[in-house]
C-alpha cells in the first residue's frame, strides 16, 4: 500500500489544496560522460525545497528552476502492476534551461523523477517533504517549433522501470549465436536446415503434392 | 527596457487589476466542492483611456504599436490607487509575508511593487497589516527582494496579443483599451 506522510494526509483531506509539480532529471554530460542533474517546478522563481528521494526513501533539499520551463505533466498512473507506465512532460521550447538540458546533454536514457509537493493554502509553505510519483527514463524527445500564431513545446516521453520486462532478447536462435554464447556448443547446428524437414507420424508417407498439368496446351 | 509612459494618470479612466488564478474544480457528490491551485496566479488589467482627441489616440497608438504586439513590456500600476510615498525597507519575508520597516499609512487592498534583482518585479497586494507585518497576495517567490516601492506601484506587463481596440465615442473623440499581463 502507498505510504502518505500524515501531514499531507491532513492536507489532503481539506477543501482546499494548493500543488505544484516538481521534475529532476539526471541526464549524461555529452563530453565527459559525468551525470548532470536539473530540476523545475510548475511555481515561479528558483526554490530549494525538500523531496523524498525514492532511492533512498529520506528527504533531500534540492533546487528546482521555476519561472515557467515546465508547461504541463500528463496523468501520472499510479499502479502497482508490471504495467509499463507512461507521463509525457510538456516543457517549454523557449525556455534557456531546457533548451541547454535537451540540446546540450544526452538525455537519451536520462533518468526522471517527478514529485508533488503540497502547500498550505493560508501560509502559502511546504506541508511535507515533496512525494515521489514516477521514477523512470526518457524514451523520446520531441522539440515542436511552432509556426506563426501556434505554440511550441517539448514533449518529453517517459517510461518506467517495468519498460524491462518487455524488452525483446536480442539473441537469434542460431548456430553463431550459441557459439558466441557458449562455444562449442551444438544444440542449434541444423536448426536452419531441420524446420524444412518432412515429419509424419502415418505407416505410409504423405503423397507428394501433385503437379500441375498444363491443360489444353500440350 | 520597459515602456514607462504608458499609463498616466489623467489619461486612463479605467484599470480593472485581477489576479487570474490557475485553478481546477471538482465537485462532488454532496455538494461539496474542492478546489486545487495548481499553478502561481498572474495579474491581468484591462487598460480604458478617456475620450481623447484624435492626434492624442494616435500618439497613443504609436506609444502601442512601438511594444511590436506582445515583444515589448511596458510599467503599469492600477490608478485607482496613488499609495503611499517612497519606499519601505524589507526586513524579513515569509511565502506570504512581508516585514516591513515600517507600516505607517499602510492600507489593505493597496499594492506593493518589490524588484529582484535578476529583474524580475514582484506585484503584491496587500490583504491584512499586523504591526510591521503585511500579508499579501500573490505568494511571493523566493529571492532577495529587499525594497517595496509604495507610490504607484509598477507591475511590468506585455500586451496580450490582438487587443488594442479605439472606439469613435463622438467625431472627435475616441477612447483606446487593451489588455495586459504580467511578466513572470
């Protein structure tokens, strides 16, 4: 079962709720290969504020960007399932920050973290420690250049963790590849020539298909 | 830089100020419904003039057309309000506090216009004073905002786009509105 800190619990349970949205990503530095860590909000200004790292499960203050980088995060399935699970980040493709985070790093295989964060609504302050809601990797990156009276964006599309239990094996079911697997091994030797072998069971063997005769010609 | 003559006193017979809120409502099955804030407000006006002579409108309508549409940003302040003069000191600030050197004519519903210094100008209004303290709408971002301007207070906005509107009132006259945003 989803554990909800008490405080947000209480939060959750009034007529009223104030939320924002915060994103980290851990992309990979295109030059030296060093991990680069970024974070945004959906508030305004930066703001160091405190997230539950998942990894470790403990609080952790980190620094979030805001000032408009993220537009939009689409539902986030909250499941506890082998369903892959799937958020499209809308951010903005104006922004100076995303734009030296998509275009500067690899963000191939980045990793994302997107948290909720309650606010009381009389003091406008954190309630709790942000919450993790999806941990997993971008899958693709699609920067949208608007033309003239459209808006733009860059949709980033994220997968979780469960992504590996669909993942196809990319051995084939072949002489070389076992070799390369285990050498000397011939298990599959002929198993390029064996599926055209003829395999019946009857006392008689299967007539052989019959050949056309080309009628009224000859 | 922004426009700073746009807005003149005598010139602007109307300012409606409002904050726009980022809001989703859920109603549910009893009545009751929970409203969830999901993004910072914004400050939206919508700016009317007087009946002004027509080489006024145009000299206004140049002072417009020099934003080119949404690009520029001008200084706006509601004109409803003069405020108090000068400036106050920040001493301390909360999410939605400010601590001020001194609240002397303070009055609730009036603005306070604090710059940051990576340019950005944060516009508040002032919701209730305790002593020193004000508490204000919208939250305020963090940073180190250490002056609020008091006298007419500025907000820098943009125009949103396609509303520059003149109206002939009479054959000489005519009144100009357009709308405008807050840069966040």
């Amino acid at each position: 079962m989803r554990q909800v800190q008490s405080s947000n619990l209480t939060a959750l349970q009034q007529n009223a709720l104030v939320i924002r949205d915060f994103i980290w990503f851990k992309v990979k530095n295109i030059s030296t290969g060093n991990p680069y860590t970024e974070g945004y909000w959906s508030g305004s200004g930066t703001v160091e504020a405190a997230v539950i790292d998942p990894e470790t499960g403990n609080s952790q203050n980190r620094t979030f960007v805001g000032a408009g980088s993220l537009i939009q995060i689409s539902e986030i399935p909250l499941v506890s399932n082998l369903v892959v699970r799937d958020v499209t980040l809308e951010l903005s493709q104006v922004n100076p920050n995303i734009n030296n985070l998509i275009r500067g790093f690899q963000v191939k295989q980045g990793e994302v973290q997107i948290f909720r964060g309650l606010f009381n609504p009389e003091t406008q302050e954190f309630v709790a420690p942000a919450e993790p809601r999806f941990w997993g990797f971008i899958n693709e990156v699609t920067i949208n250049t608007p033309s003239e009276g459209d808006f733009g964006s860059v949709e980033v599309n994220c997968v979780s963790h469960a992504q590996e239990t669909i993942r196809l094996n990319t051995n084939k079911r072949s002489q070389g590849d076992q070799q390369r697997r285990q050498a000397g091994d011939a298990f599959f030797q002929d198993v390029g020539a064996v599926p055209d072998w003829p395999i019946f069971w009857q006392e008689t063997p299967p007539k052989p298909p019959k050949r056309k005769k080309f009628l009224g010609i000859f | 830089m922004p426009l700073q003559d746009l807005i003149v006193d005598n010139l602007i017979s109307q300012t409606n100020f409002r904050l726009q809120f980022r809001q989703e409502y859920s109603r549910q099955g009893d009545g009751r419904t929970i409203a969830k804030d999901i993004g910072p407000p914004i400050w939206t006006a919508i700016f009317t003039t007087i009946p002004l002579k027509l080489n006024e409108v145009l000299a206004l309508e140049s002072k417009l057309n020099s934003l080119q549409g949404s690009m520029g940003e001008f200084e706006a302040y509601d004109v409803r309000i003069v405020g108090q003069s000068g400036s106050r000191t920040i001493t301390d600030q909360t999410p939605n506090t400010f601590t001020l050197n001194s609240t002397l004519n303070l009055n609730v519903g009036e603005y306070l216009s604090v710059p940051y210094a990576s340019g950005f100008v944060g516009f508040h209004q002032i919701t209730s004073i305790s002593g020193s303290v004000v508490t204000v709408v919208p939250a305020i971002r963090p940073g180190n905002g250490t002056v609020a301007d008091t006298f007419k207070p500025k907000v820098i906005m943009t125009l949103e786009p396609d509303t520059i509107e003149t109206s002939q009132t009479s054959n000489l006259f005519s009144r100009v509105s357009w709308e405008g945003r807050q840069v966040i």
